[in-house]
C-alpha cells in the first residue's frame, strides 16, 4: 500500500473548513496581546498562554533586542558543541535561583525539554507513573524512553498509590518517576502535591512536576506550583516552559547540579538539537527581570482571574475544578463547541475549542485563559458574549 494513502483519506479538515466550522491556523496579522487582528477585525485574545502579558513589555523586547544585536539570529548547532552562549548560561543560573534549586539547564522548546528529560531519567528498567490527563510530551518523552509507563486517574491520590504499587511490583531493580503537570493546561486545576509526596518518599518514587502553565503565575513569586504548596525541596525535578508567562520560546529543567549535569550529557534531544536562540535567551532574561521587580503584572491577573472565575459560575457555566488562568467551559457535546466557538469569534472573543483526545471523551470544552493587559472592558464585553450565547444553546438558563 502507498504508505500516502492516509493523506488521501483524511478530509475531516476539509469537511470542517467547508462547513465553515475549522477552528485552526487562524491568521493573526498583529502582535500577540490581549487583542489580536484576524480578516480586518479585533478579537479579545482568550486563546493564548500569555498569562503576565509581557511579549509586548517594553523591557523583554529591549532584552530580546540587545541579544540579536550581539549574538545574532542563531548559534546554529547544539550547546553541547559550539551553540553555548554566556548568556544560555546567565539564564539557567538566574532560573535556579528563582525556582529554588541548585542547578537548571535550558532547551530549545518545552516540548523538547519533556521529551529530553523524561526520556534520560527514565531508563529500560525503569517506570514512568503519569497522570492520565498530562500533556503530550510527557507522554511522548516516556514513549522516547525505554522504561514501562503506567497512568493513574486524574489527580486520584488512591489511584496514584495503586500504580506505584504496581511499579514497585514490576520493577525489580528499577527506579520510579512520577511526572503531573503542575496546572493542567486544558481544565487549570491543580496537582495536588503535598498529598503525592508523601506517597513517592514511601515508594522511593521521584517527582517531576511540568509547570508550563504555573511559572509566573502561581507561588509567592510567581516560582511555580511547589513555591505555591510551599513544598520545592520535595519536588525534584520542576519543568517550565518559556512559550507562555515568559513570552519566549524554549524551556528548562531545574535539580540537583548531579541530575542536571547527566541530563546534559545523555539526553538525545538535547544533544543533536540546535541551542535556543538568542533573541529568545534574552526575552527569557528580560521576563525574569520583570517578573522579579514588577510584581504587578501576577497581581492583575489574579484579579482578572477571580472576577472571571465568579462571574462564570454566577452565569452558570461548568467549570471544573480550575482555579487558575485557565478557565474551562465544560460543555461535553463537540457540536456544542464548536457551535459556541463560531459564535464568539461572530462577537469578537478568540477562544480555543478542545476535543478528544485532547480532553477525555464527553468532556470537551472551550479553553478560555487571562492575561495581565486584558482590561475591564474587555471582559465586560466576554462576559456579556457568553451570557447571551450560553442562553442562546441552552447552556445556561434564562
Ligand atoms: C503542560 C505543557 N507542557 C509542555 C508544553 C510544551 O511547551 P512548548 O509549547 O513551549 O514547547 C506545553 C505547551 O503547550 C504544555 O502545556
């Protein structure tokens, strides 16, 4: 069989963009912020990770600026080669510290970092525990690996003990590493740490926990979901993304120096991939900058987040367990979404309809999210679009 033939059967993309019901690869002709250009029009932003709203601060782009002016576009090959800049290294000194750990090392994409992580910590005799609902890469990275992978339920403390057992029971000589999102990025709720550590010391499990969506935004300083749980010495591997409240793009790891150092030198995705770039090395440090001395931002949108938080409940509308920027509307049926989703985009909202397999089966939502320069009349204006479109469907009562 022509190995092409899946690409000739597939057409559920062109069914949807005839229907006029494709929510993809929308076109975006401005700066990414709280509201965007699409075909002429403004739209609230709601679909985006940019949770302190800094790719358009005046300082991260000074940062970023200043890097391509001395470093160039590129470092055009691996760190581990000829592409490690002084300045790769300034940024996982300074993110070591702002997490809290002794040692940190940076990739070129979150999805890398899971993938490269994951996949050296986790060798042939050994067991990655995940939670069910954890983000493609962390399952990707446990595919990479040679090791066994067990899932538990959803942040289901009991099931979490189960799979341990479990892996205790299959392992024979191996180690164990439990990885959960910190905030899960499709419903915003929250691991339930201190609960979990107590079960991976009993185990002799470690704990890596992926905070792309609660760097900045959760913890005292925006640290991230162990600063939150005050419980950073128990978590052993913390994992952040640069592509959100950073307005950058990569990600890192930050551990003991020991584990960040074999990680350095085992992990192939690390290894046979270019280095960050170094406009994207120094929005990184320009965020830093900013999320250490301007508090601010992370207050805003806390406040932004409880008013849209309440106001969705108020109106009636399921949103989960989130309690985070990452605001579900749960509405179960897809056709609903995306029947709501084309509406909204009618009333000028830019959310993100979510499906299976990216949510479970008869869960599937619109993922909406908040960012520090999101205004009042901003919301006022998604809020009054969700009211009368939730009426309109039968979503909420009259
Ligand atoms: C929880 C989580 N981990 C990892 C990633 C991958 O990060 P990036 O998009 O920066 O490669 C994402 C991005 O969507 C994410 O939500």
């Amino acid at each position: 069989m022509d190995i092409f033939q899946k690409c000739r059967d597939f057409t559920e993309a062109d069914e949807a963009r005839t229907s006029g019901y494709y929510p993809y690869f929308t076109v975006i002709h401005s700066e990414s912020d709280s509201k965007v250009s699409v075909d002429g029009r403004e739209l609230v932003m709601l679909g985006s990770n940019n949770y302190l709203g800094l790719t358009t601060h005046p300082h991260v782009r000074e940062r970023a600026a200043e890097a391509l002016a001395k470093y160039g576009t590129s470092c055009t090959g691996s760190r581990l080669l000829n592409g490690n800049l002084d300045i790769h290294e300034e940024l996982e000194h300074r993110l070591a510290a702002f997490v809290g750990k002794p040692s940190a090392l940076v990739f070129s994409t979150g999805f890398g970092t899971n993938l490269g992580t994951i996949s050296a910590i986790v060798g042939r005799h050994d067991t990655a525990v995940i939670d069910k609902d954890d983000h493609a890469s962390i399952y990707d990275g446990c595919k990479l690996s040679y090791g066994k992978v067990i899932r538990f339920e959803h942040n289901d403390i009991a099931s979490l003990e189960e799979a341990l057992v479990s892996a205790i029971e299959r392992n024979g000589d191996g180690g164990v590493l439990v990885v959960v999102d910190g905030v899960f990025s499709m419903e915003g709720d929250i691991a339930p740490l201190p609960e979990m550590i107590p079960l991976c010391r009993r185990y002799g499990a470690r704990l890596m926990v992926d905070d792309a969506h609660a760097s900045g935004v959760l913890g005292p300083g925006g640290e991230g979901t162990a600063a939150h749980f005050g419980v950073t010495g128990d978590v052993d591997i913390i994992m952040g993304t640069f592509s959100k409240s950073f307005a950058s793009l990569g990600g890192f790891i930050a551990a003991d120096a020991k584990v960040i150092d074999y990680i350095k030198h085992n992990s192939r995705p690390f290894i046979f991939s270019a280095a960050m770039a170094p406009p994207s090395v120094g929005a990184c440090l320009g965020a830093l900058d900013v999320m250490e001395s301007e508090p601010e931002h992370r207050l805003r949108l806390w406040k932004i987040v409880d008013r849209m938080q309440s106001e969705y409940r108020r109106l009636g509308f399921d949103t989960g367990a989130s309690t985070t920027p990452v605001i579900p509307i749960i509405l179960g049926e897809e056709r609903l979404v995306f029947e709501f989703w084309r509406r909204l985009l009618d009333a000028g909202v830019f959310v993100n309809p979510v499906r299976p397999p990216a949510v479970p089966q008869g869960r599937a939502l619109l993922r909406t999210s908040y960012m520090a320069t999101h205004t009042d009349e901003q919301m006022d204006l998604v809020l009054t679009a969700f009211e009368r479109i939730g009426r309109e469907l039968g979503v909420i009562g009259s």
